[in-house]
C-alpha cells in the first residue's frame, strides 16, 4: 500500500475539518433549539425564570456553553438576568443568542 502524501493528506483535513465543525455547530444549535422548546411549558416562546432553570439544566446534560458551571454553582438567578436583555422577565430565543 502506498504512503499518502503529507501534501495530499493536508488537503484532505483542510477541506473536511471545517465541514465537521460546521456539523458540530449544527448539533448544538439543534440541541438548543429542542431544550428550549421543551423548558418553555407554556409555549409562548420564551422563559420565565422557573422555564429558564429546567433549559439550563438540560444543556447541563448535553455539556453546552457554560450550563454546567451555572447548574453547579446554583447562578440561575445571576445567569438569568445576564440573558435577560430587555428585563421583561423572560428569557427569549433572541436574547440567548444574542448572549452567545
């Protein structure tokens, strides 16, 4: 069996390790968006502060953003106010990406 070259293998990471840190960032979009949708009981589209614990408490479970570390040191409440952007009371979809 040949060796492949380093020049060849270099392009073949080149092209495909973008490509699965695309894949990577669309699975945690994905996973987002369904905690979400699942922490918003109601269905308004957005979550109060108890919706807002179980959404944190899922992405704890799927190791996303910083989820772990507010679970573990009990910030819901200061973790809250920081997503809160407009202080309406309710986190939003638009005010968690906004906080990414």
């Amino acid at each position: 069996m040949k060796r492949v070259t380093s020049p060849l293998l270099a392009l073949v990471l080149a092209i495909s390790l973008p490509t699965l840190a695309h894949a990577k960032e669309d699975h945690r979009r994905a996973l987002l968006k369904e905690n979400f949708e699942q922490a918003d009981s109601n269905g308004d589209s957005a979550l109060s502060r108890n919706e807002f614990e179980v959404f944190v408490n899922a992405n704890a479970e799927d190791d996303l953003g910083r989820a772990r570390l507010v679970k573990r040191l009990g910030a819901y409440e200061n973790a809250f106010s920081k997503m809160d952007r407009d202080g309406d009371g309710l986190v939003s979809k638009d005010d968690i990406e906004a906080n990414r």
